[in-house]
C-alpha cells in the first residue's frame, strides 16, 4: 500500500462525498422546516435513477443533462406530493408516527409502481464517459465522478445562496430554527412547508439520477443510500446545512477507507454501525460538538 | 373613550383541548395607547397574546382590529395587518446574524420594499446591534438579545406591537433603559400591548390596564387609578 493508493482512496472519497451531501440535504431541509423524516427519499431517488434511464433511452438526453433537468421536474413532484398527502399529517416539533407511517407507505407504492413500470431487472445507464478515466500525477480519476462531483457541488453553491439571498430561503432558515417566531414574523408555514417539500425532493431527484449514471439500480434503488443519508444528516446535526457536508466527508472517508481493513460486502453495516456510534456519542451532531467546544473556549 | 379602538378583544375563551384557560377576557387598545395585562402566572396573559397572534384558535369570543374580526386567522394573517408580537424569551433565529434576523422581520409583503429603510431606523434606535450585525443572534446576552427581538419587531412599521414580558431575565439597569424604549416607540404612533411582571414599573408607563386572574378580567383601569387601587397595592405592589 503505497502513498498512490492512499491518495487516490482520499480523492474517490471526496468525489463520492459531493453526491453523498446533495442526496443528503433534501432529506435535511424537510426535516429542518417539517420536522418529518422523508422515509420515502428512497422511492424518490429511485424515480430519480429511472427518469434519467427514460430520458436517455427515449430522448437521446445525456444521463447527466437529465440530471439537471430532474430538478424541476422533482421539484414539481414534491409540491404535489406535499399538496395531495403530507400537508394532512399534523404539525408537529418532532417526527410523528402518522408522518412517518405516510412517508413510509408512500415508499412501498413507489417502489412497487417501479416493479411494475420497469420490472426487476437491473438496469444502468451507459454513456461515452462511463469507462472514461484521466490520470493526474499517479491518480486515477474516473470522468463521469469527477462531473458528478461538480453537478452536486453547483448543486449546493446553489443551494447556500437561494437560502441566504432569498425572502423564500432565509424562510427556510427561520422555520428550521424556532418555527414559532417565523409564524410570528409573518411567515407562511403551510406554503413554505410544501415549497421545501418541493425543494427537497428536488435535490432527491437530482441526486437519484446523478447515483444513476454511477452505478446500476433496480426499484429497491436508494435504500442503502437513504441509510446514509440518515447517517450524514445525523452527523450533521439535523437542522444544520453546513453539518450535512462535513457528515458527508466523514461517511465517505470512513466507507472508503474501510475496504483496507474489512470486505466491501460489510459497507451496509458500517453505515449502521456509524449511526448507533453518532446517536450515542454524538447526539448534536457535528454541529453541536463545535459549539459545545466554541463554549468551552 | 370615543375614538374607535385598535384592538377590541371580547369574551375571549380559550382552552388547550380540553382545559380551558381562559373564561371571557375583553378589553380594548386606542390607537397611541399603552396599554398593560397584569396578572399572576396562569392568568392567561401569554395565552391571550398567542390567540390575538393567531398562534392558537379562540373557543369563543371575538379579537377585532380595526373593526374587522381576526379570531382563528392564522398567524401570518394577523401579522400582514400590523400586528406584531415579540414573544417572551425573544425565540431569535440563534444561528442566523442580527442583521438577518431583524431582516426577516419585514418578512410580510408589506414590508419588504422598505425594510433597508427600517433596517436604518432599527439601527438608530439600537446602535449597539449594527456594531453587532455579523454576529450570530445566539451567541448574544440577554439584554442584547431582546434588543434585536424588539428591532425584528419594529421592522415591519407595527400598528400594534405586543410584548410579552420583555423584562424576563434582564439585569435591574437594562430593565430601565427596557422601559425608556418602549415609551420611546410608543411616542411614535406605536400602539402596545404590554404584558409585565414588574407591576410598578409598568404602571408608571402604561395609560390603562387590566388585572387578569385565572382566565378573567377582574379590575381595569387607567394606570394612576390602577396605581392608587388598594387591591393592587396589596396583591401586585407588596405595600
């Protein structure tokens, strides 16, 4: 094991923490305003996987143009789901059960409307670059990676600034942190809830189509990925965008990392492992152990 | 009193499922007034404040402004017509900076178009929290924090600002300078609705108020009258 190979294990990690965040964030941004874990983002990143196939196979539409494109589209997807089904569950401060039994009824319809639109075959999606590589000084960077990794970071720059820049985005911002004084500062909270909604199954879309041109998928697609978004959100620190990054590096570096010491069929289990590690150790995520140590000193 | 009031709450109930509050409170503000809610904890005066904000639904009664009806509105309806709370223990967006959070005060339609203006007027009235707009809200004192609160409150040009116990854990010198500012906006065409603990105090500021006990409005008054009432003096003032 030389020095080669430890770098490029390190520049595979940060490549995969890019799409590991963007995946990530929409799950965090509903739970920030709605206080509802999306216990369907797997079913939407599913979507996500065969609207890029679809695209590519009947359009002729580059896989990682679609992926562009299913940020609208998604988009308008979470809106009416939110309008058709989640705007009756209960406001509440915390993840109900009703909330969560929809969401996660509403996973078991997508996957099954999956089994029977597409079957259970494996699919993937081929382009020119998918076996592209380039090397820069002894690292071997696969193309299409190295374009997701850039889609998903435009993806968050996006993202900063629409939260920072916007009436809308800095209403995300207010509801993730005290709901109550954002309804006293005239906020909307039902149109918020259904726009964020809107916007988290967004970037969930964005990120099922982008894994998509990565990796093959079947309808069951997203369920180890929603397991590390659940990891990485935790990490986080749950309402904190910023978290969402830094957790995502962490996973990444420790899922990558760990082929050095156990098989790659115990990835599954590491995210696991990594989740019971972060509710016990760290149950205010990242976040919470910066300002923890911020008061400290 | 002939001028047409601002606020005019009527035989308001309010109850949280199935425990009821509050048992038929009314009152009413005049536009340019100050005036106080004062009553042991329990007494609903929170309660009274979170309906009138459209936070909680009323069971019974009436909340009117400017004559139209605004009970079981919700919140941001209620704030679209100027009426504006700063809720007890300030609830700041604590990592969100100063600046940011007395933006998102003029978060309202109206508003908006001027909220730099008033950002200005803000600043002039509370120097210290344009030395402080980087800083995040959270990372605040007390006392500072409840400066930016009333700032975020006066963003949006209040008709009728409503505080709730402002003064709640506040060092005894910023609770007077506390006062002086709320007679401060009230002087200019700010109506309040004070909600305090320091009875004395409020007394001296306010130019009516009303006594609440367990859900009811029990004793009204101007604040002199209020101030000399002997039941006052024995249950509020400790003389």
């Amino acid at each position: 094991m030389g020095l080669d190979d430890l770098l490029n294990l390190f520049v595979a990690a940060i490549l995969l923490a890019g799409i590991y965040t963007t995946m990530s964030i929409g799950m965090t941004v509903i739970y920030g305003v709605m206080k509802m874990v999306n216990l369907a983002h797997a079913g939407f990143m599913m979507l996500g996987a065969y609207f890029a196939l679809e695209m590519s196979e009947r359009l002729h539409i580059d896989p990682l143009v679609s992926s562009v494109l299913a940020v609208p589209v998604f988009f308008l997807l979470g809106v009416a789901t939110h309008r058709s089904m989640v705007r009756f569950v209960p406001v509440a401060d915390e993840p109900t059960l009703p909330s969560l039994l929809l969401l996660f009824g509403l996973w078991l319809v997508l996957q099954n409307v999956g089994y029977g639109v597409w079957g259970a075959d494996d699919r993937s999606i081929f382009s020119a670059l998918t076996m592209a590589t380039f090397q820069f000084k002894g690292i071997v960077v696969p193309v299409i990676r190295l374009i997701v990794f850039g889609i998903a970071l435009l993806s968050l720059v996006a993202l900063h600034l629409f939260l920072h820049h916007t009436w809308f985005g800095r209403s995300v911002r207010a509801l993730t942190q005290n709901r109550e004084a954002g309804q006293l500062a005239g906020i909307d909270t039902g149109r918020t809830a259904m726009l964020t909604f809107g916007l988290g199954i967004a970037f969930t879309g964005l990120a099922g189509a982008l894994l998509a041109n990565l990796y093959s998928f079947t309808p069951e697609f997203g369920s180890s990925f929603m397991l590390r978004s659940f990891v990485i959100t935790v990490l986080g620190g749950l309402e904190s965008f910023s978290g969402v990054a830094i957790g995502a590096v962490i996973v990444a570096l420790i899922e990558t990392f760990s082929i050095l010491v156990v098989p790659a069929s115990y990835q599954h289990a590491i995210s696991f492992i990594l989740l019971v590690v972060a509710l016990l150790v760290l149950p205010g995520g990242i976040e919470g152990l910066l300002q923890r140590w911020r008061r400290l000193g | 009193m002939s001028v047409r009031p601002l606020l005019e709450v009527e035989d308001l109930e309010v109850a949280y499922g199935d425990v009821q509050v509050i048992w038929g409170i009314s009152f009413t503000v005049a536009p340019g007034e100050i005036v106080t809610l004062i009553g042991p904890n329990g007494a609903g005066k929170t309660t009274t404040l979170r309906t009138i904000s459209g936070l909680l639904s009323p069971k019974a009664g009436k909340i009117r402004f400017r004559g139209e009806d605004l009970s079981g509105r919700p919140a941001h309806e209620v704030v679209r017509r100027g009426v504006i709370q700063i809720p007890e223990g300030r609830k700041l967006w604590p990592r969100m900076t100063v600046e940011e959070n007395l933006l998102l005060g003029a978060f309202a339609p109206r508003a908006r178009d001027m909220a730099h203006e008033q950002l200005d007027r803000v600043y002039a009235l509370f120097p210290l929290l344009k030395g402080r707009r980087r800083q995040l809200a959270g990372t605040m004192s007390g006392g500072e924090q409840q400066m930016c609160a009333i700032g975020r409150g006066l963003m949006s040009e209040p008709e009728l600002l409503m505080f709730d116990e402002p003064s709640l854990g506040l060092a005894p010198l910023l609770v007077d300078e506390l006062f002086a500012k709320i007679t401060g906006i009230a002087k200019q065409n700010v109506t309040i609705l004070l909600v305090e603990q320091k009875v004395a105090h409020t007394l001296e500021i306010a130019d009516r108020g009303y006594i609440l006990e367990t859900g009811r409005t029990v004793l009204s008054g101007t604040g002199k009258e209020l101030r000399e009432s002997e039941y006052v003096q024995r249950s509020y003032l400790g003389t």
